[in-house]
C-alpha cells in the first residue's frame, strides 16, 4: 500500500479534491433551485396582493441584482480557479511552485477587487438614480 500511495498520490489526491467538488456540487445546486423557486413564487404572490388591492407594485430592478451576483460569483470563481491552479501545482511538484502560486493568487485578488469595486459603485449609482438625486457635476451642467 505504501507503494502505490507513494507512486500515486498526486493522483489521488486530485480525484478526492474532484470527488468532494462533485458531490458538494450535486448537493447545493438543488437547493439553490429550491430557494430561487421559492423566493419567485413569494414574489409572485406579494405582486398579486398588491395589484388585487389596487396598488401598483414596485418594479423588480434586475441590475441591482446582477450587479450583487457579480460581487458575489466572481472573487468566488476566482478564489477556485486559484486554488486549482495551486493544487495542481502542488500535485505534480512544479519547479517554480512559490512564484506561480503568488502570481496566481495576486491575479484572483485583483480580479476579486475590481468586481467588488465595480458591482459596488455600481450599486450605488443604482440607489441614486433611484432616489432622484444628481452628482454636483450633474447639478452644474444642467440648467
């Protein structure tokens, strides 16, 4: 047995790291569903009350929205692909493991900043817009 982890174990360590991703992936994705379909259908039916009393729902701002999945999805898929890139590194013992393993990493906090950032101000350019308010540049230009 000590030969065959010896020999293998790079190997199998990436199919247990692709195993327990599998799993974890067969798991939450269905109840990720069920939460959307649930939060859909209260949705659903807050609209209808509304509209039954009379009252004009408020609109479903879907960039707001996005811009918060994209604050959430992508330091997350960056966070991973790092790490894969670091595991695979590690597995087949690569020469050069420390720089590519900070450039990696240096690369997925970047990218995980600027979609912050961004989905951020965003968010906030949202909420003003919303409210009515104009920037002082705004107010300046327009008379």
């Amino acid at each position: 047995m000590d030969t065959i982890w010896e020999k293998h174990s790079s190997e199998l360590v990436i199919l247990a790291l692709v195993t327990l991703v599998m799993v974890a992936l067969f798991v939450l994705v269905p109840q990720l569903l069920r939460v959307h379909q649930k939060t859909q259908e209260q949705r659903h039916a807050e609209r209808i009350k509304a509209i039954e009393h009379g009252m004009m729902p408020p609109p479903l701002d879907e960039r707001a929205r996005a811009a918060g999945r994209t604050a959430l999805l992508v330091p997350s898929v960056t966070v991973v692909s790092a790490a894969t890139v670091t595991c695979f590194l590690v597995a087949y013992r690569s020469e050069s493991l420390l720089a590519v393993t900070i450039s990696v990493w240096s690369v997925a906090g970047v990218v995980s900043l600027a979609a912050i950032t961004g989905s951020v101000a965003l968010i906030g350019r949202l909420a003003q817009l919303d409210t009515g308010e104009l920037d002082e540049e705004e107010q300046r230009v327009t008379p």
